[in-house]
C-alpha cells in the first residue's frame, strides 16, 4: 500500500498508468463493437485482467495491487479517456472488491484470488434473504449490474426478511427498507442466476448492465456481509487492504471515470474548433472570442474538478487524521462536485462545437452520452450537496432523505 510518501505515490501511479498503456489498443479496437452490442468484448477483459487492472483495489493477501487511492484514480481517468464503459466497469469491480476486507480471509481468497472473472453485482437491497441454519435463502432481482457479463460471483444486496415479511425494522411496500433496515451483501456464483437483457441506453453502453435474477438460492453465512458494516471501515487484520469504509470508496470511483469523460472531451474540442467554419462563417470556431471563453471556462470547471477529487484522495489516505462522517462528508461533496462540474463542462463544449458534434460515434457525441448516463448514479446526485450541507449545520449524514 502507499499511503504515504509522495515520491513512492507518484512512482506507484507511474507504473499501474504504463499498464493502461499497454491495454489501450486493445481498447481502442473493440470499442464500437461493445457501442454496437451494449458489452465488452471478452478480449478487453481478458488484457485488463492481464494487467491485474480488476484487482487493483484488493489487498495483496488475496492477490490484488493494493494500489492507493489516488493511484486508483488516475488509472480510472485514463481507462474513461479512451473508453468510459470500460473504465465505469473497472470503478464498480473496484469499490465492490472493497468487500474482501469484510468477508471471512478463506471466502476473500476464493473470490478474488482463486476466481480470476469480475466479482460484480446488485448493492441496492432489492433482494430478500431469509435466515436459515447456516446461512440464508435468497430471492430477488437486480438492475444495474455493469460488467456482469464477464463475472465469476455476484454480489445480491438485500433486506433480511422473516419468511415473506420484512425483518424488524423494515418499513413499505416493494421492500422499501427504513432507516433501520437490516441488510445483508450475499455472494453467489454466477451459474446461479439468470440475465435479462434488458440494456438499452444512449450511454456507457459497453458496461452491459443488464438485470439478474436469483429465484432460489442457499447461500451460507460465511459468503455474506452485514450491510450495516459498510459505513465503517473493515476490521484491523494483517490481511485488510484498506481502512477506509466501504462506502467512502464508491464515490471515487464514479467521480473518476465521469472526470476521464470530460478530460476526453477538452481534448476533442481544440480539434474541432480549429478546423471548423460554420456555416456561412469565415472563420473558423477557433478564432472567436466566445469559443476561447467558453472553451477556458470548461477547463478551469474540469481543472477544479480534478483538484477537489485529489484532495478528497489524500484525506481518504490519511486515515487517521480525518475519518468518520467528516471523511464521508468530504469524499461525497468533491464527487457531487465532479459530477456537476464535468456534466456543465461537456455540456458546454457540445454546444459550442455545433453540427460538428452530432455525428454519431464522435468524440464529443459518445462524451456527451456517456457523461449524463455516468452522472445519474447515486454516488454523483446532486442530492449530495443537501446531505452534506444538512450535516455542516449540525445534523447526521444521511445516504439519502
């Protein structure tokens, strides 16, 4: 782990990037087949997983990279510059492998070292499980599930029922949880479920997020997490990865790949302006003072961006110096930040790059899909900043109201 010591940081982030490097042809040349059929082809997983790029948030006792915050970060960046269904996929095999830190050592190492497929799933408790002598009997169905085309386990978040009724605690129609709701993380193999292919979307259409159902399934004790453990960091054990919460992951790595989406998008842009006249014009895009405004304007929104993210990184690697509902608060206002500040600035560029941006399979056109579709997750809300700014006046951090 390097979490402290920037020149071991910036040597570390130097080498997992040169990785991203070696896969970005495989990348480039499979990404309009994964446009066109809605999921990554098989050989850019098989050349992420050569790089160990899905493991790099696990801890090196269960064959992982280990890699820091930040590291992890800017490999995401630079996987959503080239192909954003590729990074957002990576992002969410990142925060989920956070549960190794969680589970039983034994479980941990069959799951993310003996399995070399994604270990992807479910994490909103739209499943029931009911306890049973040894574990537990799951049903349901999830959405959502990016990457699961290529997994070896899924992970199914659901409430903890008492036959057909929720557990206590449990409020609503649908399996609506209150705030007390008992919820459980249980871990399957992805021979026991059934897909649905049911994505159909105007971005991050390589992630293959499609719905999976579980109908009836025993899943023992020890392949389950309390969900009610995630909002604080995992166990000290020589074996644990990282002290951060489960929780105060999921943010860095959605607020990473929508940041590469931008960055993609100002690097687009100088090539269109330059070389676009518009119609009836005489000059080019380039040369007019509102598209240099309008095009600085969008870099400093991305540049800011980038700076709150980083920072949210370093106090993330601290650990002890900051933690807590201070750390979550933090990590959740820069994500919510980057997600408005990238969206107003691909937005931006879209419009002032005119007709030149339309074409399907452009640059500009894919950021702009896939920019909105990134921005919808709970993780980059808007909501955020209520939550956040309810506990600057003094009140708890809530997920949600």
């Amino acid at each position: 782990m390097s979490w402290s010591g920037s020149a071991h940081s910036h040597e570390e982030t130097t080498e997992w990037l040169s990785r991203v490097e070696k896969v970005t042809p495989v990348l480039v040349r499979h990404r309009e087949q994964a446009e066109r059929e809605r999921v990554t082809p098989a050989a850019v997983i098989a050349a992420l997983r050569d790089q160990n790029i899905h493991r790099m948030w696990v801890s090196p006792s269960f064959g992982g990279g280990g890699v820091s915050v930040r590291t992890g970060s800017a490999v995401l960046q630079a996987l959503a510059r080239v192909d954003a269904s590729v990074a957002w996929q990576m992002g969410v095999q990142g925060v989920i492998s956070r549960m190794s830190d969680y589970l039983p050592e034994q479980v941990a190492c069959q799951l993310f070292q003996d399995s070399d497929g994604l270990v992807v799933g479910g994490i909103n408790p739209s499943g029931q499980a009911e306890p049973v002598p040894g574990g537990y009997r799951l049903r349901g169905r999830w959405s959502f599930a990016s990457g699961s085309t290529h997994a070896d386990w899924l992970v199914c978040a659901s409430l903890v029922t008492e036959g057909d009724s929720p557990a206590d605690g449990l409020a609503g129609g649908d399996c609506a949880p209150a705030a007390t709701a008992p919820t459980r993380m249980l871990f399957v193999p992805a021979g026991v479920v059934r897909f649905d292919d049911d994505w159909h979307t105007t971005g991050l259409r390589g992630t293959g997020s499609v719905s999976f159902t579980v109908d009836d399934q025993f899943v023992p004790e020890e392949f389950t997490v309390d969900g009610g453990l995630l909002r604080r960091p995992p166990a000290a054990r020589p074996s644990r990865g990282y002290p951060i919460a489960y929780y105060d992951f999921g943010p860095f790595t959605t607020a990473s790949t929508i940041l590469g989406i931008a960055q993609d998008a100002l690097s687009a842009f100088p090539g269109i302006a330059v070389g676009t006249v518009p119609a009836r014009g005489t000059q080019t895009l380039g040369t007019s003072h509102t598209v240099q405004a309008g095009l600085a304007r969008a870099a400093a929104l991305v540049r800011s961006a980038e700076l709150l993210l980083e920072d949210a990184a370093h106090h993330a690697s601290l650990r002890c110096l900051i933690g807590g509902e201070e750390l979550s608060a933090l990590i959740r206002l820069a994500a919510a930040t980057v997600g408005e500040n990238t969206v107003k600035a691909v937005d931006s560029l879209h419009s002032m790059a005119g007709t030149r941006a339309l074409g399907a399979g452009g640059r500009l056109d894919r950021c702009l899909r896939d920019v909105h579709s990134a921005a919808a997750h709970i993780t980059l809300s808007p909501t955020n900043f209520e939550m956040v700014g309810a506990y600057l006046l003094g009140g708890s951090l809530l997920m949600r109201r």
